[in-house]
C-alpha cells in the first residue's frame, strides 16, 4: 500500500498512485506498507531503482545495509517495538534527490503519527528529504531504550529470586532472557557499524545540515549497545549464582542425608545383630531388653546428634 506526500508552496499535500510519475519532481515521500509486486514495478519505473534494490525491498530479512546507487542511497535498518513480545521489524529506506521511500511489512505507530501531523512533516519537508529519513530513523533507534529498560528491570527480578529460593522456572527465564539479549544483539551490532557511516559525510544525498543529526543517532546506538554488552555479562553472572545455588543446595542435600546415614548405621548394626537366630544372645531372656536395646538407640543417635550439631554441620543446613 502506497502513502505519497509531496511537497508544494510551502504545505504538505496527499497525492495519488497514477500521478506518481509527475509528482516524483517535486519533493516526495512514498510510504509503503506490505509492498505487492505491482507495486515493486511501479517503484521500479518511476524512480529507476536498482533490480538488487527491488528485490532486498521485496523480501524480508534483509541484511543490515548503506548502499550508494548513482541517483539513491538505499539502506536497511531494523527497529524494534514491543507487544505481547518483543518483535525486530526491517526497515527499507531510499533516499534520492527529491525523493525519499520508506518501506516496511506492518504499520508502525511513529509513520503514522508523522503522516498525520502535516505542520511537522512540511517543517521536515523544508529542511530537506534527509531529515525525514533522520526523523523517523532516529526513532526507531530511540526505541530500543524502552525495550532495553524491560530487560533490565526482568535482570533484576531475576536476580532477586535467584538469592530467595531455587526453581527450575528461574532457568527458564534466564534462558529466555538470553535469547532475548541475543536477539536485540544481533540487531544492536552491525546497525552501529553501519549507522557510522551515515555520519561520515561521503553521501550525496546526505546534506551537511543533516550530518550533526545522524552523529547523534549513531551515539545512542553507541548507548544501545553498550547497555546490552551490560545486560549479557549480568545475565551471564546471574546464571553463574543460580548455578552455585543449585550445586549448593545439592551439596546442603547430601551432607543432611549423609548425617542421617551415618546416625542410622550404628543402630541398624544394631537392630541386626538382634535380629540374628542364634539361640544364646546376651540379654535374650531379659524380660525389657526389647525397651532397653530402644533407650540405647535413642541415646546414641541423640549422642551422634549432639556431636554434629557441636562441630556446626547440622547447623548449616538448618
């Protein structure tokens, strides 16, 4: 779906898919959401882009890229926006002399808004084609903030729980929470790389008005990323504890079934020599010797007991 904005005498008008091909000499920005393949070759004609352009706009996925054709620049970066998860959208951008193409599978809020506030595109119009492309790319990048502080705000609950109790659901959103940081990585990395060179200047179509504003994109990627070598070692560290909690608290488990071993063994040694058949056993025919051999148990295991609990073992597992 095409959304075409041209710029004329000061104000900012609609205009329509047939007349395309007159407007593209005018300042323009064409939207495109979910491009068709009649749509591809319409783009394709008017405006004589690449058929490697036509077809990184055409599939999803694309590798993050900067590309300078004789008459465009074309680049593809990717944003992120948060619903019932966290979502990577790629975003397709041309920006020519007057022209200036954005492309991306679903709506996003931040295009719309912008196509519904003409004062605000027609300020954009008059600085330049470059400045929208600034605009809505700064955005975007702006928008990995928001997700990078529910990162951290789920480290810390994490973190929390790993010093109160041990649970096998901890480890699953510790490894969700990995996965999560690797994803935004994976993104986060080669975007800087390539957003450095938007502020370099080599661009035709990048005016020198617009450098200062491109820097300043590629520090907050610089901020991005930073943040999330941050939340990688965090959760790196996080699933070190949880790990010397779990070995801990086996290690808590064995030495309270070792001690119940080692107070069981005497009087199952015990109870088994009574147990025998032998017919002359010291104190068979004492009328109590069956509550006597019981007062003995129960005063060595409260002696072993009391041996333990001196040298401080019983103590650190209660």
């Amino acid at each position: 779906m095409f959304d075409i904005f041209y710029y004329e005498k000061g104000s900012v008008k609609r205009g329509d898919v047939k007349d395309l091909g007159k407007l593209k000499k005018k300042q323009l920005w064409v939207d495109v959401t979910n491009i068709t393949k009649k749509e591809e070759d319409i783009l394709k004609t008017v405006f004589n882009l690449h058929p490697l352009t036509i077809e990184d706009l055409l599939h999803s996925q694309t590798r993050i890229k900067v590309e300078e054709f004789p008459n465009y620049l074309f680049c593809v970066f990717y944003g992120v926006q948060e619903k019932e998860h966290i979502e990577i959208m790629e975003l397709d951008f041309v920006l020519g002399r007057n022209f200036f193409i954005s492309n991306h599978l679903d709506e996003i809020k931040t295009f719309s808004e912008l196509k519904n506030n003409p004062l605000k595109l027609a300020s954009l119009f008059k600085q330049g084609n470059d400045f929208i492309f600034h605009y809505l790319l700064d955005i975007q990048v702006d928008n990995f903030f928001p997700v990078l502080d529910h990162i951290d705000d789920r480290i810390e609950v994490i973190e929390e729980r790993v010093t109160k109790h041990i649970s096998s659901h901890i480890m699953k959103d510790i490894l969700d929470m990995k996965r999560l940081i690797i994803l935004v990585k994976r993104t986060a990395l080669p975007q800087r790389d390539k957003l450095s060179y938007l502020r370099m200047g080599n661009y035709a179509y990048i005016s020198k008005d617009a450098i200062p504003y491109f820097r300043d994109i590629y520090d907050h990627a610089i901020r991005v990323c930073d943040a999330i070598d941050n939340y990688r070692e965090a959760i790196a560290n996080t699933f070190d504890v949880y790990m010397s909690a779990v070995n801990n608290n086996t290690n808590e488990i064995m030495k309270m079934l070792s001690i119940v071993a080692t107070i069981a063994l005497p009087l199952t040694v015990l109870s088994s020599i009574y147990g025998t058949n032998f017919t002359n056993l010291p104190g068979k025919d004492i009328p109590n010797g069956f509550w006597i051999m019981i007062i003995m148990m129960i005063i060595i295991s409260g002696m072993m007991f009391h041996y333990f609990y001196r040298k401080g073992w019983i103590r650190i597992v209660i």
